[in-house]
C-alpha cells in the first residue's frame, strides 16, 4: 500500500507543478501501519536437521540460518568478503533476480555491515574457498554462477523441508531463525539491528519484539534480592541507632 501511495504521490505532485489541480489530496494522508506476517521461528536443532537435508545447499542453509542474511546478500558474497582471521563477513552487495537476469545493487539499506560467524561455522566457509580468487563468488553454483532463491527452491531446499519435517519454512524464515537465535544467547536490540542491518531499532523490535520480552523476564529473574548476610548488617546497624537514641524509638 505505502509503495501504490508513494507513487500516487509523485504524479500528483507532477499535476500540481503544472496547475492542473490545487493540491495533492494524497499528501497528508495517514496510512494504517504496515503489518508483518508473523515470522517463522526455528530452533538450532531444526536448522542443523534442514542443512542436513539439503544436500549441495548445506552450507548456505547454516550461513542463513546462523547470520541474519538475506538470500540476496548471501548470493552476492565474494571471496574477498570473508575474513577469516575475524571470522567476519561483510555486507556490501545484494543480487536479486528481474526478469531471469542477476541485478547487482547495494543492500536493502543502501549501508554495508559486519557480521561476526561462530567458529565452527567459519572452519566450513574457510574450507569451501580454498582454490578460489578473491572475487569468487563465496557460494555458487557447480559451475560458479550466481545460486538463484527460485532454482534453489525447486531443487533441494523445498524439498528438504519436507525431508526434515518442518513447517512450512522460506530462505528467508532462516534470516528470523538467525536473529531470535541471537536474541536467544543474549544479543541485546542493537547489537542484533547492526546485525540485520536495519535502519532503526524500532524496526527489530517491531519485527522481534516478542523475543525481546522473554528475555525481560530473564533480566528480572537474575536480579537478586539483598542476601541474608546484608539484611543481617542492616538490621544490626539500625539496633544500634535506637539504642544510642539517635533514631526515634521504635514503635509496636
């Protein structure tokens, strides 16, 4: 809807530059927010079961579902992007298919970012770019071209959803599966928005604020009363007030 607005707009600003109407009566229009559909939420067990499953696709379905990627960034990736030595990845293209033809572009937010890779999981990406050159694709198809979201449904991740008996889950419920995984270990609203690369704060937590209140509940959990051996003190202390009369005297 906002993007059916947004253009509206535009032509309606065209028709007021040239006096062909008074104002643009699209301008001050309030729009109901937009809704997300609920994310689809798996477990580091599922995720390791649907790798499993997905035969040449397995090290993709671990980067996706353990680094807030879109499939995009994912397929964008070069060889130069991988550091090793930091075990990071850096964001800085996307490639989305139009038309059956790759089109290279920044990411959604037009802003690069680094994302840190568990250990074991950087060991698998730092094995499968030996033999490569720096702009090689990092993950690629057999003969090194760009791996295509609809081709990889339709060969091996759709179907290995079904092997793995999970519901029904996209490539891009792993980038969600990602981030409540993180959220899960303790990553706070902006270290996991750096990660996701998302413009706001407001904006991970209007997609993930759910998680964030379980987590709530932990921080209340783990904030201790005063111990037995404090109150003791306190309580000694304050005697000792009374009786040198330093205190009012106490009441019944």
């Amino acid at each position: 809807m906002k993007k059916s607005h947004h253009a509206m707009s535009m032509i309606l600003d065209v028709a007021v530059r040239d006096n062909r109407i008074a104002a643009n009566p699209a301008a001050k229009l309030n729009l109901p927010r937009s809704r997300h559909d609920e994310p689809t939420f798996l477990t580091r067990d599922q995720v390791f079961t649907l790798a499993e499953k997905a035969g040449p696709g397995e090290l993709v379905v671990l980067t996706l579902g353990f680094n807030v990627l879109r499939w995009g960034e994912m397929a964008a990736l070069k060889v130069r992007r991988w550091d090793a030595a930091r075990r990071r990845l850096t964001v800085a293209e996307s490639v989305t298919e139009i038309n059956g033809t790759p089109n290279w572009g920044t990411p959604k937010t037009h802003a690069s970012r680094t994302i840190p890779v568990p250990t074991w999981l950087a060991d698998r990406i730092t094995e499968s770019v030996e033999g490569k050159g720096p702009d090689d694709l990092l993950f690629s198809t057999r003969s090194g071209g760009v791996l295509r979201n609809k081709n990889a449904r339709r060969y091996w991740f759709d179907q290995a959803v079904v092997d793995a008996r999970l519901p029904r889950v996209t490539p891009h419920d792993l980038r969600h599966t990602a981030a409540s995984i993180a959220i899960s270990v303790g990553a706070n609203v902006k270290a996991v928005q750096r990660m996701l690369g998302h413009a706001s704060a407001a904006m991970t937590l209007d997609l993930y604020a759910g998680l964030f209140e379980d987590d709530l509940n932990d921080v209340a959990d783990r904030i201790e009363g005063p111990s037995t051996a404090s109150v003791t003190a306190l309580r000694v202390v304050r005697d000792a007030l009374f009786s040198a009369h330093i205190l009012p005297t106490k009441t019944s």
